[in-house]
C-alpha cells in the first residue's frame, strides 16, 4: 500500500508511507535492531494487524506488518 501523507501538502517532514507486509514481522523487526537499525516498537493495530514504523533516510514512513 502507498499512501500520499496529508501532512505533504502542509511541508511535513514525512511526504509518504509505504506499507509491506512480511510472514514474520518479529524477526524483521529483531533483523532491523541487531543492524543498528531503530525501528519503532511493535504493535497490534486495532485493523489486526501486528506492525511498527521505521523512517527512511528521506524520511519516508516504512510500515511492516503482518496479519494477526
């Protein structure tokens, strides 16, 4: 899913979000970590999904997740 952030129009730091979606979002969360990464915490969406956010370096909004 691609998504065109509203905050765009206003110059917001974040211009989009870009959902994937993975078999295992615990072990690409945990991947991302051990890397150095900083992805944000792990959550269950009230849309059922287990999910968490992580920037870009042009601070694009990546979300992952996964069906619960």
């Amino acid at each position: 899913m691609l998504e065109k952030s509203a905050a765009m129009d206003t110059g917001a730091q974040v211009p989009s979000r870009l959902y994937l979606y993975t078999d295992d979002v615990r072990q690409l969360h945990h991947y991302l970590q051990a890397r150095g990464y900083a992805p944000g915490a792990l959550g269950v969406a009230d849309y059922g999904m287990e999910e968490f956010d992580i920037l870009d370096p042009e601070g694009h909004r990546l979300s992952i997740g996964e069906k619960t």
